[in-house]
C-alpha cells in the first residue's frame, strides 16, 4: 500500500468562519443602473430593490462592462472590476 494512503490526513478546516459574498458581475450592475436609474449603489439600494437579502455581503466582480459614472459601496470587489469601475469613470469604496 503506498505511505500517502497509510498516513492519516492531518488538519481540520472549520467552514464556519468562511466569509461568503453574494456575487454581482459589471454587466448585471450595468443593467439594475439603466433598470433602475440608480447614480449610487449600495447594499441598502440593492435590499430595497429586493436584489439581496438584508445581511448579505456584496462582491463586484469584472465580468461585463460598465458605462455608467457611478458611486459603489460594497464589501468586496475583484481587481478587473476595480479596473472596470475606475475607466468608466465611477469611485468603488470598500466597506
């Protein structure tokens, strides 16, 4: 029998303390604004319009494009939708 399968796996890797994000992409974005005509959008906008729950934690990330010059408050974002975010001229604030 090979050694990898006679030792015993070592560690143990508690998923409770994993954060996890409700995921929106630049595209998805770009329509709730044209949708929506939002020129700031936070997680309050986005439970208001019934897009998340109340306590969820939101990430951005950079998958489409975005037009629209707009202010965003979220609790994550991927370094192509900071990129994405910044040439269309909008500011990204971390929470």
């Amino acid at each position: 029998m090979p050694i990898q399968r006679r030792i015993p796996k070592r560690g143990f890797n508690n998923f409770n303390f994993r954060i996890e994000y409700t995921v929106i992409n630049l595209g998805k974005l770009q329509h709730y604004i044209d949708k929506y005509k939002l020129s700031e959008i936070t997680p309050e906008n986005l439970y208001e319009l019934k897009i998340t729950a109340k306590n969820e934690k939101i990430k951005i990330l950079g998958n489409g494009e975005l037009k629209s010059k707009v202010n965003i408050k979220v609790h994550a974002a991927s370094e192509t939708a900071k990129k994405g975010i910044e040439t269309a001229g909008g500011v990204l604030t971390i929470i």
